[in-house]
C-alpha cells in the first residue's frame, strides 16, 4: 500500500485502537532555520505509556520534547502524558479548553474516565489549544478548530500550507469515533455532522486521523461517515449497541484475557453501560443477560474468542 506522504518533520506513530496514534513534529533543517517547536500530539493510553515514551525517545534521541498536546482527553489520547511529563519535565502540556477545569484538582468522573470505566494517571496542563488561533509545531504553524461531536471538547489541527489535517476521532478512514454525549442523553450527531463540514471545508489533501493508517481520499472517507450519521440518526439504539460494543472491546484490548463473569460484572458496574441498558434496552434484558448478549456479539464478530470460562482479545 503506497503511505501518503508526510510534510518534513511530521512522523506518525500507528498504534492501534487502545492507543490512538502518536504525530511527532520536529523542526527541519533548512526550514524556517531549523526553528519551531518539537511536539507530540495525543499520547496513547496508559498501559502503553512505557512504549510511548521509547518511540518518542527513539526518535528524538538528545533532543528535547517541548510540547505534549490532545486533541481531547479521552482516555486513549492522554493515556500517556503523565510518563512523558515525567520523561520531559521541561515541556509544556497543552489541552483543548473546555475540561481545563477538572484536570487540577483532578476529577475522574468528569473527565469521563469513571463513567467509561478506564484509566488515567493524572497530569498537567499549561496551556490552552484555542479555536480560531495557531500554534508553531515542528516548523509550520497549525490552524486549531473546534470539533465538537465525538466529543464536545475536541479539537482538530489544520496546516494549511501543505493541507494536512489531524483529524483525532471526528473522520477516521471508515467512519468516526462513538458519539459520547449521545451516551449522556445529550444531542450530538448535528455536531457530528457540523464538524464534517468543517473538515470538507479546509479541503484537506491528507488526514492523519485518531486511529488507522494516514489516507488521502478525503472525499470518499466523509461520504462513508455521512452514510454513517445518517444511519446513527435515524436508529438511535444502533449507535446505542456499537458504543456499548465499543467499549466492552476497548476493555478486551486493555485486558486481553478476561473471564467472562468478570468482563460482565464490570460492564454492569460501569455508569455509561447502565446508562445505555436503562435508556435504550432496559425493555428487552436484564442488564446482565445484555451484557452476556454483548460479550456474545464480539465473539460472532470475530473480535473476540471464548478459551473455557475466559474471553480473549482477538
């Protein structure tokens, strides 16, 4: 498969689906004299932190890290930033606005990790990625734009020059991350599509998305999110049942081996789960029984595999 190619100094680490993607941008010789700043954008989840801070160290060698920054504080984007805070205790952390509030003190619950069951070491934030400024990574200026949809406080980054997009969650290759207000009993999906139009707006040639592979068919990507919305908007419990398996498989991947009683109780234990049971499938099983259905869902699909009284990821 042909890689697009990259501006001089962006480097793109694909991690997966537990871990979003790491961008690392450096200042390039003979551009701009060699000046910016070197900068890391989303740090993956904590039980990848360790392998975080190595390819960071692996690519930069002696030279400094002077910014950590995410596109939002989910779990998967800001996993890592307290080991590279640790690591690189000289750079700065930046974060989109609208959660500043909860990182000092440090509120578990409203930064989501709580109602989502997840992890989150606490960390730092210095600055503020504001919509509607710039900010110097590696040796170009980047625009920052509200995203609003995925989450309500995510941002995206746009180089206009040469119209490179990090798109985070709000347009993967095959579609978008869940839409988590939904999940709160909030209207969200008109701000799915509102940030679509963004995106289609800036006219990327190139996007560097939350998780996947870099692509350039911009085009054909948003169409496929579009038919995506469209679906999530007119059945609501489907998108209610992909964010239930979403999250059951993203503490698979975290686990990888689990018993199954165990992977149901904590399911059952986890606010957004009961939430989404009471709001959207409380009239057809027990909370229990659906959380068994779930487990059951991920095995047919082929994403997880039964071993005896253990699931597995798969």
């Amino acid at each position: 498969m042909l890689i697009p190619a990259l501006p001089a100094g962006v480097s793109v680490f694909e991690r997966g689906w537990l871990s979003a993607n790491n961008i690392l941008l450096r200042p390039t010789p003979g551009l701009c004299g060699g000046e910016g700043t070197t900068a890391l954008i989303d740090t993956g989840y904590c039980t990848h932190a360790t392998q975080t801070v190595a390819l960071v160290e692996q690519a930069l060698g002696t030279q400094p890290l002077d910014l950590v920054l995410n596109t939002h504080l989910h779990s998967d984007h800001c996993g890592g930033n307290a080991a590279l805070q640790a690591r690189y205790p000289a750079a700065q952390t930046a974060i989109p606005p609208g959660q500043a509030r909860f990182i000092q003190p440090w509120d578990a619950n409203a930064l989501s990790y709580t109602p989502t069951g997840q992890e989150c070491p606490p960390f730092r934030a210095d600055q503020l990625l504001q919509p509607g400024q710039d900010i110097q990574l590696g040796a170009s200026r980047w625009q920052i734009h509200a995203a609003p949809g995925h989450d309500p406080h995510a941002v995206v980054l746009f180089e206009p020059q040469a119209r490179v997009l990090v798109s985070a969650d709000a347009l993967w290759q095959n579609g978008f991350g869940v839409v988590f207000p939904e999940l709160e009993g909030e209207h969200a999906f008109t701000e799915v599509g509102a940030t679509l139009d963004l995106i289609e707006a800036l006219a990327p040639l190139t996007v560097i998305p939350g998780h996947g592979s870099v692509f350039t068919d911009v085009a054909a990507a948003l169409e496929r999110a579009r038919r995506r919305l469209d679906g999530f908007m007119q059945a609501p419990r489907k998108h209610a049942h992909y964010a239930a398996k979403v999250l059951l498989k993203f503490k698979l991947l975290e686990l990888q081996r689990v018993p199954c009683a165990d992977l149901c109780a904590w399911s059952a234990q986890t606010p957004y789960f009961r939430t989404l049971h009471s709001t959207h499938f409380s009239d057809t099983d027990p909370l229990a029984r659906w959380a068994q259905a779930l487990v059951d869902d991920l095995v047919r699909s082929g994403a997880a595999v039964r071993d005896g009284l253990d699931v597995l990821n798969q």
